[in-house]
C-alpha cells in the first residue's frame, strides 16, 4: 500500500531531498535533490541550491526516487470490473506515468482523452486496423482495400491518434504448441499503410505472431511488434537488422497458466508457449534488440496496475537485471511511445512523475518493489 501520494500543483514549487535518485544505470545520486516547478523537474543534483522561502520543502532521505513507469501495450477500453476512468485511477496508484494505449471497437479510449490525459500521458491508437472477416472484431475497423485503408488512417488523424495499429496475424494458439493465427495483409499492403501514416508523421504498431507475419510487418517498415510469439530466430535476427521495436507480453499467457479453470493439460501447454517467448526475449537481449516493455492489460485476467510488475518478474527469468529492466519500462519505453521529451527520467523538463522506495532497495530489486511514494504532476 502506498503510504504517501503527491499532487504536484503547477503553481507551486517543492525541493524534494532524498536518500537518492536514479537518473539512469550508470547515474545514481546518493544523496540526491529534485527541484520541481510548474509540474517538471527543474534541477536535480546530488546537493542544489535553496531556490528561497516561497518554496514546499519535503524530506524524502529515507526513500529512493526513480521516474513513473510506463506500459508500452494496453487497452484501457477492455476486460470487465471497473469503469475506464477507475482503470486510470489504479494506473496512477501504481506509480505510471504513461501508458500507450492499442485500440478498442469503439474508440472509447481516444473519446475520452481528455478525462484520461487529467492523470497520466496516453499515446492512443485509437482503434486497431484489420482485414475484414478475421481477427480483430473487439479491436477496430475492417479494411477491404487500399482505398479504406487510407480512409481508415486519415479519420483516425482527425481524431487524434498518435500511433497506428494493425493486426497482421490473428493472435497465438493455445490449443496446439507452436499454432499461431494466419497473417491478414501482404508486405506491400502493410508497406502502403505504413507510408500513408508517415505522411501524417505517425509510426505504426503491429500486432503479429508467426515468422511470417513477423517478416511481413518488418519488412513493410512498422516501428514495433507487438507480442510475436513463435516468430523465430530468422525473425529476430531482421527485427534488429532493422531497428524495429518487440513488445512480447508475456503476462496475459502468465495468467492462464495460473488458472484453475483451465484444465491440466492446456495449462501445461501454455506454460512451454511462455517459456518459448522468454528464450526469444533473452535471444533479443543478446542481439540488443529495441525493447518496449508491455502487459496487454484489457485482456482476461490481465490487471492494469499489478500487471507491470508481473510482467518485469517475467523478464527476470529471461536474463535481464533489474536495472535493465527498469531502464525499459521508463526511458525506453517513453521513446517508444513518442515522449521521451516529457517521461521517462527524473532530468530537467521531465514532467514529474516520480515513485518513492525505501532507501535500503538494491536497484536490482526496485522494479519489483511496492512504492511508499507517488507524486504525479498536475496536468
């Protein structure tokens, strides 16, 4: 439970002093200080100057300050139990400063932006692009052609999306190991629609299992893939050829393996489906491969707040050291999405989203650490 949560108020200005603060791996202040106005930080340093009386000081010497995280892939719009706005309440309380948001039918997410945007930075798809009569009904709009494919791009323009999303293979199977859902467009196809959304300077994320779909989506130039389960070594060695982003999810499969309700011999299935994509995700650490750090959170069982966590536990198992780990889930995803100008680090401009540790968490540990000190910024 976190036992202190901060509202940093424009029109005010507040040091911060604590035991420390995490600039990057290699930049750990110990003692550090944090100087925040106008909602961003202003200056940090290991000791910086009084900035005089009308100012809020606040002793945080017992804590560690690292910048709010970000989940690179989730659908605020879907899963049941709260309302969408709730939903972005628990974001908050576990310490997000942003999210990149993959699409719903309805466009909900991207309606509602405003009432989102009071609390967190969002980067919206909007609704997820698809061919029409395959997967992807609860996510977007069907395309049957060039000429809706452009359509299709040019209102989610107007409505303000800042990246595009297109399912180029139906989802893993999770009946028979190695199964995953054919791919929906061809490499010209996907090329044409990554064209038309540079002309609107917006990048594109893919959703694609499969060697096939993987290579076709690569190929057409997407900036991710988005989860890319069984895709292969042929298919990493392209995704960093081409310095293409992987956001592998592995939480929502994590969730079903747990489930009592499924039966036996699917859980044990599902599990060699996991652990398959955390060879492929210590293979992409190996090949320094971009990396997008993402829960899927809307899908069953996937928690926008608790998932993040889960998913960095995950990576663990793949190799990765906490530092790493931490490093991916703020600056490098904050580059994913768009905003590394305004997330990602606790550096001068930064908003100021900041989560508090005890002082005694190794840095290995801090990911997986519950925070006793949240401040967001007023937006």
């Amino acid at each position: 439970m976190v036992s202190c949560t901060l509202y940093f108020d424009k029109d005010k200005t507040y040091f911060l002093s604590a035991g420390g603060v995490w600039l990057e791996p290699d930049n750990i202040l110990r003692p550090g200080c944090v100087l925040i106005k106008e909602g961003r930080v202003k200056e940090v340093g290991p000791g910086i100057q009084s900035p005089g009386s009308e100012v809020e000081f606040l002793d945080f010497s017992h804590l560690f300050l690292i910048p709010g995280l970000i989940d690179a892939h989730v659908h605020l719009a879907l899963g049941q139990g709260m309302g969408l706005i709730t939903k972005v309440e628990h974001v908050v309380n576990a310490g997000m400063a942003a999210v990149r948001d993959g699409g719903d039918r309805d466009g909900l997410v991207l309606k509602r932006r405003n009432q989102i945007e009071n609390r967190i930075v969002l980067a919206a798809a909007g609704q997820a692009l698809f061919r029409a009569g395959r997967y992807g009904a609860f996510l977007g709009r069907p395309l049957t052609g060039k000429k809706e494919m452009v359509e299709s791009v040019e209102s989610l323009v107007k409505a303000g999306v800042d990246q595009i999303k297109v399912l180029v293979s139906g989802p893993v199977g999770l009946n028979r190991y190695n199964q995953v859902g054919p791919p929906q467009f061809e490499t010209q196809e996907l090329a044409d629609l990554v064209s038309c959304a540079r002309d609107h300077g917006l990048e594109v994320m893919a959703h694609a299992n499969g060697p096939e779909a993987v290579t076709r989506a690569v190929r057409a130039g997407v900036n991710s893939i988005e989860h890319g389960y069984f895709m292969g070594l042929d298919a990493l060695d392209l995704i960093a050829e081409n310095g293409v982003y992987w956001v592998p999810t592995i939480e929502p499969l994590a969730v079903l393996a747990e489930s009592e309700t499924e039966p036996p011999k699917r859980r044990a299935l599902i599990k060699r489906v996991i652990n398959n994509q955390i060879k492929q995700l210590t293979r992409a650490r190996d090949l320094g491969i971009h990396l997008g750090l993402g829960t899927d959170a809307g899908s069953p069982g996937v928690e926008v707040d608790s998932g993040l966590r889960r998913e960095m536990a995950w990576w663990r198992k793949a190799g990765f050291s906490g530092s790493e780990i931490l490093s991916i889930a703020t600056a490098d995803n904050a580059k994913l999405i768009g905003r590394e100008e305004d997330v990602g680090r606790l550096t001068p401009g930064h908003l100021a989203f900041i989560i508090g540790l005890p002082d005694h968490v190794s840095l290995d540990q801090a990911p997986f650490v519950r925070p006793e000190m949240i401040g967001f910024p007023q937006l």
